[in-house]
C-alpha cells in the first residue's frame, strides 16, 4: 500500500477515534466535592428543629438554609451566622474566626419549613451559628469546591493534544510534499486520544483521596485540593472512644434546666470536637424517666467538645440516659451516662407528674395488639420472638402513606433490656442496668407492588427482603450519586414501619418505636417479651 494512502488512512481513523471519544462520558468516580445536602437536628431551647444545609453548588455562591419545625414549636426569630474557621492565604478574603454572612429566620406558628441565603465567599470548614436570643447552636460544615481528579485532567489534556494536533496532521497533509510527514501528528493525536480514553475508563476503579470531614479533619487546603501530596499518607484513621460527663444544676419537676454535656478524648482527656452528622444529628441523647418516658433529643455544639441541651421533666425520680454519636474515624458509639440524674419533686408548685400509660404488651403468644398515640391509631404486629433469631416488630400508624422521614428514615425503635423482675417499678433504674440498650431502624416496607419493575433494583439488592418485612407503604429509598434524601416536607411513608431486630438474651424489653406524622414525633411504648431459643431458633 503506498505511503500516501497509509497516511490518509491513519488520518481518518484518528478523526473518528476523536469524534467518537469526545462523545465518550468519562465515568469519573464520585468527586469529593460532589456533596449532598447536610441535615442536623437540633433541640434549640423548648423548640425541636431540623436545620437543612443545601449543597453550595460554586464558590463564591449561596448556601440556602431551611429550617423544619414541629408541632408546637413557638414562632419567633432565629438569627444566623456563618463563620469561616479555616485559614487561608487568600488576604483579600476577610480573616477567619469572624462572621462573614448572617441572615435572619422568622418562624411562623404553623409547623413546616422556613428558609434564608448566606453568601459563601470561600471554600473550606465553616460554622453555622444559630441563636434564639438565649443560647446559640454551633453547627461545623464544609464547603467544598468543585476538584478537577488527576484522571480528569489526563482525560480533558489528552482530548486538548488530539485536537492540536488533528489540525497540524491536516495542514501536514496539505502542504508536506512527502506525506511521511503526517505520520508524526497523526500518531501523536492517537496517542493523546488512548491516553484520555484509558483514563476515563480506569477512573471509575482508582480509590478516591482522603475524604475531608470523614476521614480527615477538614481544613482549607485539603478541600480545596484534596489530591494534594503534601501531606502525611495517613492509612489508620481510628480515634479512641468517647467519654462523656454531665454537669447542670439542681433539677425540679416540670422547670426546664439546662444540661452541659462535655466529649473527653479516652486516651488523651482533650476534648472531643470531631463529631460527624450521623443519622441527621451531631448526637442522639436518649433520657428514660422512671415511667418509662422516653425524650430523644439533639443536644446543640456551644463549643469544641461541649454540648448543651434543654429538658423539662414532668416526673420526679431517677432518669437515666444515653448518647449515639459518631466520632470522625471512631465509628458510631452509644455511650451511656454512668449515674443518670435525678429530679426533684416540685414541693411549692404541687406539680403532680401525669399518670403512666400502659403500654402495649406482645410475646407469649401475643402477638398483635393496639393503641393509640395522640389520636393516631396505632398497631403492633410482631413474629414470634426467640433469642438470637431474627425478630420484626411492624407498627402500622393510621390507614394512609402519610409518614415523614425523621431523622434520615421512616422510623426509629431503641430497645432496652432484660429488665429484672420487678422492673416495672423504676423504668429508668432496670433500663440503667440492663446489658443491652440498642437503636434500630427501619425505610418502610421491604416488599411493594411494583418494586421489581422500579430501575436499579436486581435480585441480588433484594436479598434479606423477607415477608415477615413486607407491609403497605413506600420503601425511603437512599441516595445515590451525591442526591439528597427527601426531607420532613415529603409525607409519602408508612402506614406500615417494619423493624428486624435479633434480641441476643431472652427476657423482657422495653421497646419505643418512633415515626413523625403531621410533623409531629409519634412515641409508641412497647413491652415485649423474648423467649429463650427453641431447637429450631439456635
């Protein structure tokens, strides 16, 4: 074949390898910039709250905050500051340490969701201030930049090479009188085109950097370039537990108090300010009366390892409670307080506590049984428990798909026990002593009509879906590829909340199971009894 026609079928081929590629979408793997919006629950005074920080999609840009609140949450005005916490070498840009944005929320009496905009002028760790007058919450978050990957940029150079050079192997080709000449460009342009296709298919595989934030403590240069190789490889990300204390004052029945919770390094005493939003929330702190009430609040971050939160008790006696939390590189703990804490009859005012509830009862046979929570219906469906076999636990709220996620899901259980007997008479005591105190889960319904047909879902995601788990409702499906779960304003879940529990030690449990409607947060109390195993059930 002569030289001539080698060259202009080289040429050719390089085109369309060009044409073709450039259509190619490289399939990068998730950027870590490529964040999603952040909620945290927060008991800010009397008020429960859901702050919602959207993704800041270019910096500099707005960040949008949404507030979420319940029913009975009192109007008012909520003053909000975002402070950068990082320092940069960027002098135009104000120092860190001082508020940069601030906006005002006005609150209104009907329950649901209010908004404001903050510029951010910058990339990197910030921190929301959020105040009603009295205290001030302090929410740590990022703002991440968009990262152009290594692969990407082999992909976007290679693609920038072959086109340069497309242009010199046509002019070659016109203007070379010996058509060797084009061999050069022409090679070149395929060599930059193999480069970028070979980067783009590899890079879905390459493990991604150091995550600021969940891994690494976040500071400006690792946000912003988080590729960088100046820093120490870092291959152990672990961090010893956490220990907490509780300091307030003298606490009296139905007078709201103010509790300080301090986070101590196990291995160092410093405090703890590494605390990831787990479960939409900073930290979880379950309070158990000794009626068994039960209050699950979202203690606000007044400082580097320094948490505060606000109870009113309506019962005198001794409460007992219990932190979830989730330490950067520590993994989820559930960290119990040691003593609890006691409150004290209210002798002046003659406050007398509202009387205990009897809630439902299930095992031994029973295992179905109603009740009704604020004028909702409500209907516990259980298998037969036995330890350490699977055991679901069904509550059917009201007759319609109208549940609220709270907290990132349809529906919370925490467990508490064996109680001893005789537990009855001081809840908080027996649950302080009990081995085990575990918080459970649940998206809705594993089994809906129509799930097979849905995109995405194969055989092999569908396994551990079993009947016993299936139920009328929507599956809350979770996020993929940086979306967003839907928030408190979506009330498309239930009626029916599945939980799967495996209870290790046979005995009775306290059980509370938790799921927000009208946005108000519904507590179901259930007493169940576990038996020991069967032959069939070791």
């Amino acid at each position: 074949m002569p030289v001539a026609v080698r060259c202009r079928a080289l040429l050719v081929a390089g085109l369309c390898a060009l044409i073709l590629a450039a259509g190619m979408a490289p399939a990068f793997a998730d950027s870590p910039s490529s964040g999603a919006d952040v909620a945290v629950a927060q008991t800010l005074g009397d008020r429960e709250l859901t702050i919602v920080l959207r993704r800041v999609t270019s910096v500099p840009g707005p960040l949008r905050v949404d507030v979420v609140t319940h029913a009975g949450t009192a109007a008012g005005q909520l003053r909000l500051a975002a402070t950068p916490t990082g320092v940069t070498a960027q002098s135009a840009l104000p120092a860190p340490g001082q508020p940069t944005a601030e906006a005002v929320v006005e609150l209104g009496g009907i329950p649901g969701m209010y908004s404001t905009t903050l510029a951010m002028d910058r990339a990197g760790p910030w921190e929301l201030g959020i105040g009603d007058g009295v205290r001030v919450a302090r929410i740590p978050f990022i703002v991440s930049k968009q990262v152009t990957s290594p692969p990407e940029r082999l992909v976007y150079g290679g693609f920038l090479v072959a086109g340069v050079l497309l242009v010199v192997s046509v002019l070659t080709a016109i203007r070379a009188r010996r058509s060797v000449w084009v061999l050069l460009p022409a090679g070149g342009m395929v060599a930059g085109i193999a480069v970028s296709v070979t980067a783009a298919v590899l890079s879905a595989s390459l493990p991604l950097p150091p995550q600021p934030g969940g891994q690494l403590d976040p500071t400006v240069d690792n946000v912003t370039d988080p590729y960088t190789l100046n820093q120490p490889l870092i291959s152990d990300f672990s961090r010893p537990p956490v220990l907490l204390t509780v300091e307030g004052v003298p606490v009296t029945t139905g007078q709201p108090s103010d509790f300080d919770l301090a986070l101590i390094d196990a291995a160092t005493g410093a405090p703890v300010d590494d605390l990831l939003v787990h479960d939409s929330a900073l930290m979880h702190l379950l309070v158990i009366g000794p009626t068994g009430r039960l209050s699950h609040l979202h203690p606000i971050r007044t400082g580097p390892g320094h948490y505060q939160v606000h109870l009113a008790s309506p019962e005198p006696g001794h409460h007992v409670l219990s932190a979830e939390l989730a330490r950067r590189g520590g993994g989820v703990q559930m960290v119990r307080g040691v003593t609890g804490f006691t409150v004290e009859p209210d002798h002046v005012a003659g406050v007398e506590p509202p009387p205990p509830g009897v809630p439902p009862h299930l095992g031994a046979g029973d295992t179905t049984a109603s009740t009704v929570i604020d004028a909702n219906p409500v209907t516990i469906r259980t298998t037969t428990p036995f330890a350490g076999a699977p055991t679901t636990i069904t509550v059917e709220v009201g007759d319609t798909a109208d549940l609220q996620p709270w907290l990132g899901m349809v529906g919370h259980m925490i467990t508490a026990g064996p109680l001893p007997d005789g537990g009855d008479a001081d809840i908080a005591v027996a649950v302080q002593n009990s081995p085990i105190w575990g918080h459970a889960h649940s998206m809705g319904p594993t089994s809906m009509h129509g799930m097979s047909d849905m995109p995405g879902m194969s055989m092999p995601e569908m396994r551990g879906m079993t009947d016993a788990a299936a139920g009328r409702g929507v599956m809350l499906m979770p996020p993929v590829n940086g979306d967003s779960a839907p928030d408190e304003t979506v009330a498309a879940y239930g009626p029916d909340v599945p939980f799967t529990y495996t209870f290790p030690i046979a005995g009775r449990y306290r059980l509370w199971i938790q799921v927000e409607r009208h946005y108000t947060v519904l507590t179901v109390p259930v007493v169940l009894d576990v038996a020991p195993a069967s032959g069939a059930h070791r």
